[in-house]
C-alpha cells in the first residue's frame, strides 16, 4: 500500500515532559549508521520552554539540517531533542525500528536533499520529507524486515569494527615505540614552563552560527580520540566573536570536561582560519623548549592519561581546569632529540597510515554494502524469507 511518509509517523514538536532528561542535538549523531556518535556523553539538561521537544522510545530522530549526511537515531531513551532533529512517533501499525531504517534508506535522504531549502546549509522540512510515498508492508513484514536488517548490519558493523581494530593496533605500536624513548628522558617539567603564553579558554557557544565565509568554530565535539578534527558537521562563528579567539599555527587545543576530556588535536593554518569554543582550552607552546608536535604526540601515551586521571574534578561533568593542565609534568628531551623522535614517529605513522588507508577502503565498501542493503529491505527489492510473498 502506497501512503506519503506523514500517514506513518507524527512530528513530535512538544516539550511535556517535566525533570531533566539528556538532550540530543544534531552533532551527537554519527553520519549513515543510526547510532549515537562514539565517546560523546550526552548532556544532562532540565525540560526547555521552547526550542526542543520531548522524545520517548521508539521515536525516530532525523537531521533535518544537512540531510545528505544522514544522520537518524531511533530513540532507545526519553530524552530532549533540538529543532535540529526532527522526531518521528510511528502510528498504529508502523514498527519502529522498520521506520527507523526507511529514514536512512536511500531514496528518502535524496528526497530530502532534493526538497531541501538553502545552498551552503541546506535544511529540509517535515512538511516536505512527510510528502515521501511509501510502500508500507503488513506490520508483521515490517518486523521481519526489521530483524532480518538487525542481524545484517550487527554482523557488517562487526567486520567494520574488527577493521578499525586492526588500525588502531597499528596505532598502539608506534604509541608504545615513543613511549619507550620517553622512559629514558631524565628531565621532567611542568607543562606552565613551556608556553609562550597563558593558556586560554575559547569563546561562548552562544555565538555558534551556519555560515561558511565565517571561520570555522571548532567544538569539544569535533575532536577525535586521534588527535584529528572531525569535518562531517563544521560549524562557523561571526567573525567579530572569533577574533579574540582566534587559532595560530600549531596551538594545541585539549578538551577540559565531559567523556572528551583529555583529548587533544594540534590546530594548522591550512584548515583557514578557526575559533575555538568554550570547553576547549588553547595551550601555545615555545618551540625552543617544546615542540607542539612532540607534544601532542605525547598525549597518547599512557603517562599523559594516568596524569589526566590524577587531576580529573568529579562535578556534574568530568573536567580538568587549565591550572590542573599546568601542573601536567612533561618528559622534555633536548630539542634536538625532540625533531629526532617528530621524525621517526612521524614515518612510522606514514606507513600506518598507508595500511589504515586499505582498511579505510575496505570499510567504506562494507558501509557502502551496509547502506545498498538497508535500501533494498525497505523498498521490497530484496527478498527475505519471513516476508510474505
């Protein structure tokens, strides 16, 4: 039976719900698998007056802004949810979970692409996307389908990560080849000796916009446990707020609460020019006595973690101040070993690299796969032998 997408599901825009809840906004969702986005704690938050909506389980969150980056969540808790997302609750006889996979098919991303409002930030609407028309199956198919698609993707996400797995070992080799050279190095200080400048927290997220000729606005959210940035969802801020914060050429940012505590990224010039946000704390380092490379290298090994520990405040939210950074104690090297150890560690991690690019290639074919199948389930061009002929 044909019916437009809105005779499925009904847009949740209400906030009922009293007491705090966590509260999912669209950069807590990763791109194309349905999940929550890996080592994000989502924020505790009391119930909104307006600008959210209360989401319970077995409601289907959908990215309207930005829909080619696919980025749905069936709900497998109450919790808020921005006007970001749109919330979904499925009618009489629509399953959750089947509803949960049309969203992230194929034909209804490039329908919301396609009905999309905007160039550089595109956003689609609910009353676009709900003039979709599917075919709907039986409710008892829809089930099938949905567990057939459960087992299907548990096992292609479980070769997925077992790839993963396999670089991050990689990884693990070149961090215990530093740390072993670090062992050896007798002089140890504390990490306010080798900065050029105080430390500095980044600016309000209050001030967090949408336009592209802004710099970049670079949040706790972006860092990954690599030392990379994400790019999947960049954010801009209006440049008369981001002067006062804006990044130099190898300033090392670390992230000072929550699950990304700790983690750190080195900021280059060739990203163009980028601010950076409130939970982040930009340390500026003198190269004469430590070289910002070195340093973030560092920052993944096992030290650097037990000292992040030590000097973790339990609060509401995990954090650690730029003070308790300061007193951080740093293996220094001389200068000269510092370049020495940037160099090898630097083509150790190329020939990682050069793996991690296969495995890289290899997953995005099984995600590719992933997604070809979901599409073929939910539009009926795959047969599934619980569903009814």
């Amino acid at each position: 039976m044909s019916v437009r997408l809105k005779e499925t599901a009904d847009l949740v825009t209400s906030c009922v719900a009293s007491g705090p809840r966590p509260f999912v906004a669209l950069e807590h969702l990763e791109s194309g698998t349905g999940r929550l986005a890996a080592d994000v704690e989502l924020p505790e938050r009391p119930a909104p007056e307006t600008g959210a909506a209360s989401v319970e389980p077995g409601d289907v969150l959908f990215g309207k802004l930005r829909p080619y980056l696919a980025k749905t969540w069936l709900a497998d808790r109450p919790v808020f949810v921005s006007t970001e997302l749109l919330s979904l609750r499925p009618r009489a006889g629509v399953d959750s979970r089947w509803l949960a996979y049309l969203v992230a098919s194929d034909p209804v991303l490039e329908w919301a692409v396609a009905t999309s409002d905007g160039t550089k930030m595109p956003r689609t609407s609910w009353e676009k996307l709900a003039e979709y028309r599917v075919d709907i199956p039986p409710i008892d198919d829809q089930r099938a389908i949905a567990n057939y698609l459960d087992r299907e993707t548990a096992r292609i996400d479980a070769l997925i990560e077992k790839k993963r797995r396999m670089a991050q070992l990689f990884d693990l080799a070149i961090v215990a080849g530093l740390e072993e050279e670090l062992t050896q190095v007798a002089s140890r200080l504390p990490l306010r000796r080798l900065l050029l400048k105080p430390p500095q927290y980044g600016a309000s997220e209050s001030g967090e916009q949408a336009m592209e000729d802004w710099p970049r606005y670079i949040r706790i959210t972006d860092l990954e446990s690599d030392g990379a940035l994400r790019s999947d969802d960049p954010r801009y801020l209006d440049p008369s707020a981001a002067a006062a914060y804006t990044l130099e050429d190898r300033d090392i940012l670390i992230a000072r609460s929550g699950a990304t505590v700790g983690k750190v990224s080195m900021y280059r010039e060739a990203m163009g020019p980028c601010a950076f946000a409130g939970y982040l704390i930009r340390f500026s380092f003198d190269p004469r006595k430590m070289l910002p490379e070195l340093f973030a290298m560092w920052t993944r090994t096992a030290d650097y973690w037990d000292q992040i520990r030590q000097n973790l405040v339990q609060a509401t939210i995990e954090n650690v101040s730029a003070e308790k950074y300061k007193d951080l104690l740093v293996p220094v090297p001389s200068v000269a070993k510092q370049e020495q150890l940037v160099r090898v560690v630097g083509r150790r991690r190329q020939r990682a690299d050069r793996v991690g690019a296969g495995l890289s290639q290899q997953i995005a074919l099984l995600q590719e796969h992933r997604q070809a199948l979901i599409t073929a389930a939910v539009t009926g061009k795959l047969e599934i032998p619980e569903v009814a002929a």
